[in-house]
C-alpha cells in the first residue's frame, strides 16, 4: 500500500514563483547535483539535436548543455513562469534561435511521441509524488535509443527534520523519497531500458536554524504536501521543534544528511498501446458451407 503524502501541486508552483528571484542564491545543492550528472554522462556517447531541461528552473544548465551539444535545440520546460523568466535572462543573445522556453507540467508534456534525443533532469522528481507517470511522458517522448539522466533525492534525505517534526504533531512536514531500486522498477515499467543508477551523500552544515530555512524557502524547498499542518506553526511549537533539531542547545549548529540519487537511461521506442490487439489475417479460419 503506498501511503507516502501527496503534494499540492498548486502550492508547488506558487512556491517556485515566489523563489525564483532567490532561487541562484541558494541552490548549492542543486549545484552540486548538476555537477554530479554533468560528471556521470562524460563517458556516454551523445548524439542530441533536441535536448529537454526536465524541470529547468532558472536554467543554470543549459550553459553546459549548449557547450556540449553546440548544435542542438535546448528546450527549457518547468511549471514556473517565473523560473523560466531568470532562465531566459542568462541566455548569451546568439542561443535565441536554438532555445525555447516552456511552461507546463512534467506530468503531460506538449511534445510529439519520439520527439526529444535527450532528457535533463536535475531535481524535478523530489517535486512530484507521481515518479512513474514522469517516466511515462519521458518514455513516449524520448527517440528509440535516446537518453534520460537525472538527479533526485533518495529516502534518507532530510530524515533529521522528519524526526524532530514526529514527537510533536501527526502531520506530514518532509516528503517521503523513492527507493533507488524503486526508482530503476519504475524506469522499465515505463518502457524505458537498462536504468544505471548509484548513490551519493552530501551533508550540509548550518551555525544556525534561521539560515536552513531561509536557504530552504530560498528555493521553494518549503512544505508543499496536502497533509501538512493546515494551519500556521505557532513560534512556541516551532521552538520545540528547534529545541529537538539542535538537542537542546539553540546555538548549536545543524547537519542535514542527503541522499543523492543519480541515473540514466535509455528510450526504448514506441510501445503498443496494451488495449490494441494485432490479428494475422492468414490465421484465420475459413468457414465452410
């Protein structure tokens, strides 16, 4: 039974909106995600026309991407208009013609079946709670040989925030993420092939409670999951959960564990509809008078 939270997807993009001014500020952990793909396709052979930047946000990728692919057609796609807005503005004024900038949602995308050589992704998956139905639209748009990296977040990230949250309310404060295994069954089910995936850790210190926070709504990293707390956290139960987070000690400072999920794989081509049934002619009896 999966009972992992739900999030709001209206409150989502309404927290990317407000974050995209803040969002380059902060995303040291996208950075570092970046990087960390970017490293992980060096020894892949890639041969892109059009690359999809899978949840682009301010688009801090696409200079990599138009460095290595010169010739290739860059589309940025992210549910924020905001975000995508700061993406455009990094744009050097010769890539006009060989970028585009859409809004939508990962969950349908606006392109043709076997359409995209190449799909980019750098933390979109922590911003779903429908993984498999990405893969999905990824599956159908990705060219037969075709190739999907990405970096998310695996289920012990953030675990010290959960446990400082769970002695003081039932409501749900971090999502839950996908096992890396689950994540590999999830890619083939889609009609993706041969998923490669590993994993890393990052730990990212903080002198003081009030600078995690920031950096986290800097982002949009803020609790977005329908069964948060509908109403606003008091200061005297914030304090408390403080008060666990640092064991005590306000001054103390805070380590937050990430696991890094990293992964590609490859387009498998078009997939028969299941409810489409193929009959040989020649198979069939005659019937005799």
């Amino acid at each position: 039974m999966n009972d992992r939270p739900k999030l709001n997807l209206r409150d989502v993009r309404r927290r990317f909106e407000r974050a995209a001014a803040t969002f380059d500020s902060a995303d040291f952990v996208h950075a570092t995600t970046r990087e960390g793909l970017f490293a992980r396709l060096k020894p892949l052979v890639l041969d892109a026309n059009t690359i999809l930047d899978l949840g682009s946000a301010t688009g801090s990728a696409a200079k990599t991407l138009r460095e290595r692919f010169r010739r290739a057609h860059i589309i940025s796609l992210d549910i924020s208009h905001n975000m995508l807005q700061q993406g455009i503005g990094k744009r050097p004024r010769l890539s006009f013609s060989r970028s585009s900038a859409v809004q939508a949602n990962a969950l349908g995308l606006p392109f043709k079946d076997q359409s995209v050589d190449f799909v980019f992704s750098n933390l979109l998956l922590p911003c779903t709670d429908s993984p498999e139905l990405v893969f999905a639209e990824i599956a159908r748009v990705l060219r037969k040989g075709g190739v999907f990296a990405f970096a998310t977040l695996g289920p012990d990230s953030l675990l010290e925030i959960s446990r400082a949250w769970s002695g003081l309310d039932d409501c749900a404060h971090v999502n839950r993420f996908q096992d890396m295994h689950d994540i590999g069954d999830s890619l083939v089910r889609s009609g993706l092939r041969d998923p490669v995936l590993d994993v890393d850790r990052l730990t990212v210190s903080y002198e003081r409670a009030e600078k995690m926070f920031a950096d986290l709504t800097a982002v949009g990293a803020r609790n977005a999951l329908q069964q948060r707390n509908p109403s606003l956290v008091g200061k005297h139960r914030f304090r408390e959960m403080l008060s666990v987070l640092t064991d005590g000690d306000g001054d103390a400072g805070i380590e937050l564990e990430l696991e890094l999920v990293y992964g590609h794989c490859w387009g498998g081509g078009a997939r028969v509809d299941p409810s489409y049934h193929r009959i040989d002619a020649s198979r069939i009896p005659r019937r005799r008078r």
